[in-house]
C-alpha cells in the first residue's frame, strides 16, 4: 500500500484531501498539531502530531519521515493574517512565513529522494493570493507566491525524474481558516469553493496518465462574495 503525507489533515481543505486519498486506497500520515488517529476510523490513517510553525519540531518530523517509503506529500497547512503590516506582530510574520513557506520546504526535502525514487506526486496547496496582489495580505500572498515558485522551480529541477509537481490555487474556500479574521466566505454557493472541490482537483491529479503533469491548477468561484463580520 502506497503512502500519501498530508499536512493540515484535521481540518479544512487537508481534512477532506485525507479523505479522499483514503478512498483512493492510500495509507495517509496526517499531519497538525491536536490531530488523533480516531478522528477518521480507518485503519489505514495515522496521526502524527507536529507544530508545523515551530522550526524544531518540523526538523524533527522531516528525520521520521526520511526513514519512510513516500508515494505523495500534500503541503496543506497553512494560516492567514490579512491587516496593515504596520499592525503585524513580528511573531505572527514568522510563524505565518514558516508555516505556509519553510516547512512544506523542510517536508519536500526530507521526502523528496523517495518521492522521486516512487515516481510519485508532489501537491502544493496555494491560494489565489499566490498569483495576484491585494491589500493587507503582504505576508500571506508572499508566503503563498514563495510556496508557488519553490514547486515551479522544483518542477524543472526533476524533470528527468517521474516525479510529479503541481500547485493547486484556490480562491476563498469554506473552512476554519476564516475563524479568526474579519471576513469569511459568501453563503452563495456559487462565490466561494468548497474542500471537496481541492479533493476532486487532486484525485484528477492523481488519476491522468503518468506522461502528463496538471503543473499549475487554479480554481476559481464561479462567482465572488466576500461577508465582513459584524464587530462586537
């Protein structure tokens, strides 16, 4: 049975990619900080628990994994702080840098001679911010842009492999990743994405003939919706 890494998998696009790839009749080894291997009831799910913005505990992560056989690695987790920059804690630009950038860095180098060996697939999940500019989103959109041009670069450098690359931007998906801030999604189906949408992508991904490479795989709303929470 072919093994698939996931970050992110408690929640969110991760949680529903973990699914998926389950499905898929792939052991997964989720990865997040307060994730069990209960929460999903498949014998074929492990939990492993790292702090993936804490630079000592993704190192050591990245030496368990070196000694595993990896077929895919899913860099999901990631978070998002969107105000003036001026107003960014200098804590929140470092965890939010290595959380989305460093360590799917750390992962895919800790992985990547088996991933290769494999021929397996490499998936990066961006943002829609990865490929354009907007306001108070300097940090993420740099993180997310910087995640982008690593799989870009990656894609040419093992090229003479059969390894697969891709980057998956989505627009604004339903999930926890608004919990925190001042706006979330439409309620309108059709202007925002939801998790299962990033799965189908990844399961097309998966499921074309090896010869080909989706390398960039964008996916938009139909339409756009923004809610701005009610301040209390």
């Amino acid at each position: 049975m072919k093994t698939a890494v996931i970050t992110g998998a408690s929640s969110g696009i991760g949680k529903e990619v973990a699914k998926r790839i389950l499905t898929l009749g792939y052991k997964v080894i989720g990865i997040s900080r307060n994730i069990e291997t209960k929460d999903f009831n498949n014998p074929n799910f492990q939990a492993q628990k790292c702090d993936l913005s804490d630079d000592k505990e993704t190192i050591q992560l990245c030496e368990k994994l070196k000694k595993e056989s990896i077929f895919i690695l899913i860099n999901c987790a990631g978070f998002g702080k969107f105000e003036p920059h001026e107003e960014l804690h200098a804590n929140i630009i470092i965890k939010m840098t290595f959380l989305n950038l460093i360590a799917p860095m750390l992962l895919t180098n800790a992985t990547l001679r088996s991933l290769k060996e494999n021929s397996g697939y490499l998936i990066n999940i961006n943002s829609i911010e990865a490929l354009r500019a907007s306001k108070f989103s300097g940090v993420y959109s740099a993180s997310k842009a910087g995640l982008k041009a690593f799989g870009d670069s990656l894609f040419e450098e093992t090229r003479k492999s059969t390894l697969s690359i891709t980057n998956i931007n989505p627009d604004m998906t339903q999930s926890r990743f608004y919990d925190d801030l001042r706006f979330n999604v439409s309620d309108k189906e059709d202007e925002k994405l939801f998790s299962c949408d990033i799965a189908d992508a990844i399961e097309h991904i998966l499921t074309i003939r090896k010869g080909a490479v989706v390398s960039d795989y964008t996916i938009r709303s139909l339409k756009f919706g923004i809610v701005k929470k009610i301040k209390r």
